[in-house]
C-alpha cells in the first residue's frame, strides 16, 4: 500500500493532478493495476492518504512547536520559531505541496481539519504572545496567515526570491518583528 501512495504522490509532485490515473500509479509503483484496487476503489482515495499524511506532517509540527514554545520566551524566539516551522514544513516536497495547495479536489472533511490545524498554531502563538502584547489573538492569526503565506509563495508557487530556506526564514523573521515591535 505505501508504494501505491508513494507513487501517486511522485506522480502527483511531478505531473500535477491531471498526471494521476490508476495506470502511472500502478506502473510508477511496480504493481499491476488490479493491486492499486485492491488497496483503494479509485485515485481520490489515494489522494485522501496522500493528504491526511500530508496534514499529519503539519500536526506533528505543531506538536513539535507546542513542546517548545513556553511562557516566557521572547517575541523574537516566538518569530523565529514560528517562521522556521512555516519553512522547513513547505521546503520538505515543494512540487508536492504545490499540488496539494492549488491542483487537488480538497474534501469538505479536510477542509476542516486544515481550518482546525490553523485555528490551534494561532492559539498556541496567541498564547506565547500574549505575556508580551495586546490583541494578542489577532496578532497571532496576522503571524500565522503571513508566515503561512510567505512560505507558500516563496517556495511552493516557485515565484519568491532565489534564496535558501536560512535567508528567507532570516528575512521573514525580521519582518514579522519589526510588525510586533512597532
């Protein structure tokens, strides 16, 4: 079953979501077509695994985050933490992640676990945040949805700035520190 998933996310990565169909899965796998059946009734299937790992990963990260984040901490190790997380989390698989984001039909069931992964980094920062600011809420969701959206344009639309993950989480930093401390 993981080769499956493996190669429809490749092919998903490579071809974009037009390129995925039970055939190029079962070749680019080493399985025949029939076996990609036995495991999964039809692509969306495969899709929704290749999706709920894909939100794991983002769960993992933010349990990665909750361990290190504490009361007390700076606002620049707050920043920094959060931006890191943004980018090493959309650096992994870039061409995937890009897919993922723009290409595939996305489940009203993963709408909503997306929404609930955004809604828990926002009240974890807010939390952090709010020993150091006022309107700590609102400001957390503005770090999140920028942090968010920076990473996606810098390195999933492959249309950012020629720079290493280190610059631009550097610069994305400063960015959203210079917002707090303004």
């Amino acid at each position: 079953m993981n080769a499956i998933v493996e190669a429809a996310a490749r092919i998903l990565a490579d071809d974009g979501w037009q390129g995925v169909n039970t055939n190029a899965i079962a070749r680019r796998a080493g399985v025949s077509v029939g076996s990609v059946y036995e495991y999964f009734p039809d692509k969306q299937a495969i899709l929704a695994v290749i999706i709920d790992r894909h939100l794991a990963e983002g769960e993992d990260m933010l349990a990665d985050a909750a361990n290190g984040l504490a009361g007390g901490m700076a606002i620049d190790d707050i920043v920094s933490a959060l931006v890191f997380g943004f980018i090493r989390l959309h650096e992994d698989d870039p061409r995937l992640h890009r897919a993922l984001a723009s290409e595939v039909p996305i489940s009203a069931a993963q709408r909503k676990r997306i929404a609930a992964l955004r809604s828990k980094i926002v009240t974890l920062v807010a939390d952090v945040l709010s020993e150091h600011v006022d309107e700590a809420e609102l400001k957390a969701t503005l770090l999140v949805d920028t942090a968010d959206a920076l990473a996606h344009r810098w390195i999933v639309d492959e249309v950012g700035l020629p720079a290493s993950a280190d610059i631009m989480i550097a610069q994305a930093s400063k960015m959203l520190k210079g917002y707090l401390s303004g």
